[in-house]
C-alpha cells in the first residue's frame, strides 16, 4: 500500500494515530490538576514505566490537554548529566513571562520573576550550565541564599502566589526524571511539599523509568504520601488491538484476525513496538487486507528496523564489562532475575559484579523490581541481545 498513506507513527514521544487504552490516566490527571488549581489537596503525578510504553507520549498529552484548560505549563527532559537548575531557570522565566502580560498581572507575578532573578543570581556561582539574562533586578533575601533547597522553596512559593492571583495553577511536566541527581530530586520534592502545605497551585506531572519510585523515596522519605504512582505497561489486547485496527480502518484498511493476532504477539502489546509493526505491515501489504504472510515479512523488517536503531543507539553507550552482564541476564531470559543468578551465570561473585549492575542502573538499562532482583529496563532487549552479541562469560 502506499507509504505516502501510513498512518502509523513510531517514534521517540511521536503521538499515535490511535491513543488507546490511557484514558483513565488522562482523566484522572486531569482531576489533580483541576484540584490543585482549586486548593485542594491532591498528589503531584509521577508516571513509571518501562522504555517505549509511551509515557513521553502521555506526559505531552496531558501538558496539552492543562495548556488548553489555561494551566500555566513549564516542560522539561532531564538529560544525564545536566542539573535542575540550568533545566528549569528558563522556562520557568518563559512562564512568569507569560503571566505578567496578562492584564490582570500584579505585583505577585512581578515579585516572582525577582525571586527567579535571586535564585539564577545565587546559582550562577561556580555553575556555568546556566545562560539565561533577566531584566529584572532580584529582591535581596528572597531566593538568593546560596542553599539550593531553600532557594528552590522559596522560588516555588513565590511561583504560586503569583498563580493564585491570576486563577490559575504552574505545572510543571518533567519527562526522564530519574536523571535528576538526588540532591536536587529531594530539594525539589521539598519545595513541592512546602507548596501543597500553603495549598498553592503548583504540582509536578513526571515520567521516569521504575527505579524512579526508589530515588524518590531514597531523596525524601515522605516521598510516598506527595506523589502517586501510575504504572505504564504495555496496552491491553482491546487497548492494542484498537491502536493497530483503528488508523487502518479510517482509510479503509483491514487486517485479517490471525495477522492482527500476530502483531499482538511479536510486539507483546507495547505501545512503541505496535506503532513500529502497524507501520511495516502498511508498507508491506499489497492491498487490503493485511494478511499473516504481511505480518510475517513485515516482522521480518520491525524487527530489522529496531536492531538498528532502538535498541542498537542503548547497546552502544555500554562498555565490554556493561554488555556481558546484560548478556547474561539475556542468557537466563527476560527477567527479572536475582542478582545472584546473574553473577553465576558470569562464573563472578556478587561482590564483584555489583559495581556494573549500579552503573548500568544509573545508565537506565536496568533497575531493581524488588531487592536483589534486577530487570531490564527496554522490552524485549534479551532477544537482541541473543540476536547480535554471543555468550561468554569470560570475556
């Protein structure tokens, strides 16, 4: 069929033709920050789940969704390797932009692009990351201590008033948070708690890997009671059924149910793997409808397509010593397996394994699903490593 046509879209955070099965997450939300803008207490929302689940894709939804409703959006991915701050100064400095040419903007909003002055002003100290001028003088003493934490609270609940005056509530849409060092993480999920205490409007939305739930409670141990937790796995069968069937139909394409069923099982439901098979079986099928041979040939390609590049662009930031651990986790299966196992099937001690496991749990290849498990952190990641890498222990 034509490609010119494909509807499907695998991508990094690409919105779907079809988002099925995510719903009730949306709404629910949609709740919190409703409530939250409101006064009322509700938990900031931080979504977990493994790679190509979409949770980049929900978290983009949602932030859409709360912009149109007249949310005050900040949006951030938190790369490896880069602090809090230099992520957040400027655009939070692009939102109170935002809220002070509003008509009705008052000296709230203006007092809070002085205490983002102060913060960025005691920040810049030893910190280069940071390249943002404001024209705006800092307010001395507010947010201007030098105490990353302290500056933060006090940034945050200047943020807040400003939006309570103006009707509505700061969200901030952080995606990759698992990234964001410790230190910083609990500074922030501090700030956070001072601010849902006043019962300001400000709440956080992030989107991380599992292990994400284990550093924040590591960062502050109240963690639990300020955020919930939704877990994003792969779709229900109606839920992926749904995503491959319905962009098809729209343009009069249907699939045979024994092809529609293979897709289901060669991608295990995932919401990546299904956009990257719809888009194959298109282009592979003549006409419709979509037959068990397609399926079959375009497996043959999805598969081709995701060594090269989804999986390939993680096994090439390992080091030798980072593969062949993986390689023996693969050895044992998918996962999760004891940590023990693993340095057995290495022929290693514990001991002398575990400081590979920390760095590739720090890479996000792999986290701990409970203690002295570990699991990897990308769907079907063992079949590539069985594909392309061949076992031995000893080298």
């Amino acid at each position: 069929m034509d490609p010119r046509n494909n509807p499907y879209a695998p991508g990094a955070g690409t919105p779907p033709p079809e988002l099925a099965g995510r719903d009730e997450l949306i709404e629910s939300t949609a709740i919190t920050l409703d409530r939250i803008r409101r006064g009322l207490a509700a938990k900031s929302v931080l979504m977990v789940g493994l790679r190509g689940v979409g949770k980049t894709v929900l978290l983009n939804r949602i932030c859409q969704d709360a912009r149109c409703r007249g949310f005050t959006t900040i949006e951030l991915e938190a790369p490896e390797g880069l602090r809090l701050p230099a992520l957040l100064a400027a655009p939070l400095h692009a939102a109170l932009v935002r809220l002070s040419r509003r008509a009705a903007a008052n000296q709230a909003v203006r007092r809070s692009l002085r205490a983002l002055a102060g913060f960025v002003g005691a920040v810049k100290i030893g910190n280069d990351d940071i390249n943002i001028s404001l024209d705006v003088a800092p307010e001395p003493g507010l947010a201007d201590s030098g105490n990353f934490a302290a500056d933060l609270t006090a940034l945050l609940e200047s943020v807040g008033e400003a939006a309570r005056t103006q009707d509505t509530a700061v969200a901030l849409f952080v995606d990759e948070l698992q990234y964001v060092d410790e230190s910083e993480l609990a500074a922030l999920i501090a700030a956070l708690h001072r601010a849902a205490q006043r019962q300001l409007p400000v709440v956080l939305v992030g989107a991380g890997l599992p292990q994400l739930v284990a550093r924040t409670a590591s960062a502050k141990s109240y963690a639990e009671r300020l955020f919930s937790f939704p877990e994003i796995g792969p779709l229900a069968e109606d839920a992926a059924r749904l995503a491959i069937e319905a962009p098809a139909k729209r343009l009069g394409v249907a699939f045979q149910p024994d092809a529609l069923s293979m897709v289901l099982r060669e991608t295990v439901c995932y919401a990546y793997f299904l956009q990257e098979w719809g888009k194959h079986c298109w282009d592979c099928a003549a006409s419709s409808p979509v037959t068990l041979v397609d399926v079959e040939v375009a497996s043959q390609e999805a598969t081709a397509e995701l060594d090269a590049s989804f999986f390939r662009a993680r096994f090439d930031r390992l080091t030798p010593s980072e593969k062949r651990y993986l390689r023996a986790m693969a050895e044992r299966g998918g996962g999760p397996h004891r940590s023990g196992d693993v340095a057995e099937t290495l022929g290693r001690s514990v001991r002398a394994v575990a400081p590979t496991r920390a760095k590739l749990i720090a890479k996000g290849m792999v986290y701990s699903p409970a203690h002295g498990d570990t699991a990897f952190t990308v769907p079907l990641f063992d079949d590539y490593l069985r594909r392309v890498l061949p076992f031995d222990a000893g080298g």
